[in-house]
C-alpha cells in the first residue's frame, strides 16, 4: 500500500487502462521460440560464455548455435 504522507493532490480517470506489459512483451518470444525453434531462459545471470555453451552458475550449461544475451 502506498503512504499518503505529503501527497498534496492525485489524478484520477475512470477512462483509463493498464496493460499487463509482461503478457503483451510475452507474445514475440513465444512466437520466436514456436517457428524458430529457440529458448529463452528467464531472470538467469550467466556467469561465462565459451565457445557456444553458456554457464549459469556452477550448475547450469546451455550449448547453442547462436547466443543472446
């Protein structure tokens, strides 16, 4: 919940609407990953890149034809 404390006016529109950015933004990958065949691999940090595989950590490896990061 937001504080009140020093709000001096707000703004209000009943016309109005929010989008849900991550399902609007969702759409182009999923489509990418269903004709193109790739991956997307969400909220990872890579640790290193070498030759065409991608370590996550001490755990993870991905090998790939082609890498974006």
């Amino acid at each position: 919940m937001h504080s009140t404390k020093n709000l001096l006016g707000g703004l209000y529109s009943s016309d109005e609407l929010i989008i849900d950015r991550v399902k609007k933004l969702w759409r182009p990958f999923r489509l990418a990953s269903e004709k193109f065949d790739m991956e997307f691999h969400w909220g990872k940090c890579v640790s290193y890149i070498s030759d065409q595989i991608v370590y996550i950590g001490n755990e993870e490896e991905y090998e790939a034809d082609l890498v974006f990061i």
